[in-house]
C-alpha cells in the first residue's frame, strides 16, 4: 500500500464549506487519514531517511514513491512494525520488544504537507 498524495485536496475543503461542513474537521480528518495510510503502507519519508542514526537501523530502503517526492519504499526489521499515535502527525517505529526505534511526522494537510524520520534515543543516548 502506498500514501496518497494530498496536495489536490483542496477541493474537498471547499465542497465541505459550501455544504455546510469545517475546515477545521476536514483537516483533522485528512490527518488522521494520513496517519492510517503511513502506518499501513510500506513507504517512510525520504526526509531523514539517511542519517546515520536511521541507517544504523537496519531499515532496508528502496527507491523513491513514484510522483510523490516525500516518501520511499522501505522494509523494517524483522518484528518491527509502525504504529500510530494519539497525535495524528506523529507515529512510532517500535522493535519486536516494543521499545520506541524511530519517530515519524507526516502533516498530510494539502496546504502545508510534510513528512520526516528521526530516530530516537534512551535517557542516556545522544541522537546528533
């Protein structure tokens, strides 16, 4: 499954707006859809992806998502998965003893989209 590019979106806020409906809530809503799309898809964003502190993971990457510049193709560990969040724009890589590896941002909001890696760190662990 690949994310879907939101960028041509914006019709829909205005149908939403000429019916009645929020702004506010379509956004929310296409979040959250974002979320969902990450975290089933097997893609992560380009952004980051070749840091030293993400490469050092063992996360197998794979070539570019085709007319969508912010994410590529990638393959987690054995027994990692990605996992959603309670904050739309933020989900987690977590290993197979669930520990937090990486974190991911993916604002899918039409208007301003965006997506990063970051890998994380223990108490007494720098990330630089």
């Amino acid at each position: 499954m690949t994310i879907r590019d939101t960028r041509n979106d914006g019709i829909e806020v205005l149908f939403d707006a000429l019916l009645g409906g929020s702004a506010a809530g379509h956004f929310e809503r296409q979040e959250a859809r974002g979320q969902q799309e990450l975290c089933a898809s097997t893609q992560l964003p380009q952004k980051g992806s070749e840091s030293e502190e993400i490469q050092a993971l063992g996360i197998e990457w794979g070539e570019s998502a085709k007319g969508d510049e912010l994410f590529r193709e990638a393959t987690l560990p054995e027994g990692w998965e990605k996992r959603a969040t309670d904050h739309s724009m933020w989900s987690e890589i977590v290993d197979e003893t669930g520990k937090v590896r990486a974190e991911v941002f993916y604002k899918a909001a039409f208007y301003d989209r965006d997506a990063f890696i970051r890998a994380t760190c223990d108490e007494d662990e720098e990330v630089s």
